[in-house]
C-alpha cells in the first residue's frame, strides 16, 4: 500500500487533534479564531481541507454553516458547562469540535 502526502497530512493532523477544556480555548474563541465543526464533519478532514487551502470545499462548508465560527451561544454553553471540545490547530484557526459529538476515543 502506498502511502500519499495526503495520508501523511492527514496522519499528523490526527496526531495534533486533542481533547481540551473550552476554558483554555477561550482567547482564541475572543480572537475570532475559534472554528466549529458540526458533529457529522470528520474534524482531521476538515482540518485536512482547511490545510490544503481547498477553497471550494470550505467554501461550500460555510455557506451551509457546517462550519463557522464558535457562537457566543455555544460559546457560553460549552463554558458554563466545563466542557471538553476536540481540537486541532490549522493557523490562524482553532478548529472545535464538541466532544459529546464523538465517543472515546475519538474515532477517524
């Protein structure tokens, strides 16, 4: 089996992916840097995509709000509930994901 630079991406993002308090996302969430991933979305490919600059797939991703910006409604959730959110760095951007969106241990 071959092994692409896209698996090999995809493989380090997967890496890099980790589960963390919203509390200490919160100066990135204040930037406007904090991205959601709605639950259906695969986190290490929309990172992937996000990556590779696929300006067509992300682009789709946001006009149908599969992925935006954190809402300050959600925001205020995830806090006020101590919760845990997948996460995964793709500069600028801190890409989320709600942990209760996927079990333990998070599944590719």
């Amino acid at each position: 089996m071959t092994v692409t630079p896209r698996d090999m991406e995809k493989a380090k993002l997967n890496q890099e992916t980790s589960l963390i308090s919203w509390q200490e996302l919160q100066r990135f969430f204040a930037a406007g840097l904090a991205i959601n991933v709605e639950k259906e979305l695969d986190l290490v490919e929309v990172a992937y995509q996000f990556s590779s600059d696929n300006k067509q797939i992300v682009q789709d991703w946001l006009q149908t709000k599969r992925v935006a910006p954190v809402s300050d409604r959600q925001a205020e959730d995830w806090f006020g509930n101590n919760a845990e959110v997948w996460a995964v760095v793709v500069k600028p951007w801190i890409l989320v994901q709600d942990a209760a969106a996927r079990p333990l241990p998070f599944n590719r």
